[in-house]
C-alpha cells in the first residue's frame, strides 16, 4: 500500500512541476525541464518584483510551492517508512544482502511477492 501511495504521489509532484513550468511560461519566464529546477528556481522568481507577474499569480505560485514541499515531505516519511520496514522484515534483510537492492526495492519485492 505504502508503494502505491508514493507512486501517486511522485504523479501528483511531477504535475505539479509541470504546472509551475506552464504558468511560468505564460508569463514568458522559461525555466529548465526537472522538478529540482521548478522548485530552486520559483522562489527567486517569485520575489522578483520586475517580472511582470502579478500580485495574484504570485499568491498561486507560493501556493504551488507550498503544495510540492508538502508533497516531498510526504514522499520523505513514506520513505523513512519503507527504509523501517526492510530494516525490520528477515525477507528485506536477505534481499537487500544482494548486490543493487537496497530498501525500497526490497521492500517493493517483498510487497508484490511474499515470502
């Protein structure tokens, strides 16, 4: 369940990313494809008073901003959840004993096969 909650969320992320990027590009400011991008960038355009956004679009834009931290963070307890739960699990300890898995594809594996 956990696996299936993150990959909703990772979607509900990348839109939101996308988002940014397309109202940003209505306004004719550009910035790079890549979720990073949107979010290291949005703050500094957002406080640019020269930009040509309005009072409103930078309201929307802090809640977009607002909107992707919450998100990441979601995304960050869900992954200290499944790093706990391979920690704990023997199958997890014996698949992440194999070389290139670690936590969440353990987990991941033990969730769609069992034991």
């Amino acid at each position: 369940m956990i696996h299936r909650v993150k990959e909703r969320l990772i979607g509900q992320r990348t839109a939101v990313s996308n988002q940014i990027r397309g109202l940003l590009a209505e306004y004719g400011i550009i910035i790079p494809k890549g979720i990073s991008k949107a979010v290291s960038e949005l703050p500094e355009i957002v406080d640019n008073e020269n930009n040509g956004l309005s009072a409103m679009a930078r309201s929307q834009f802090r809640l977009l901003l607002e909107e992707f931290k919450e998100q990441q963070s979601r995304l960050a307890a869900l992954d200290k959840q499944l790093q706990q739960i391979s920690r704990n699990e023997p199958t997890c300890k014996r698949l992440m004993s194999m070389t290139g898995i670690g936590p969440l594809i353990a987990s991941a594996l033990y969730a769609g096969i069992g034991q």
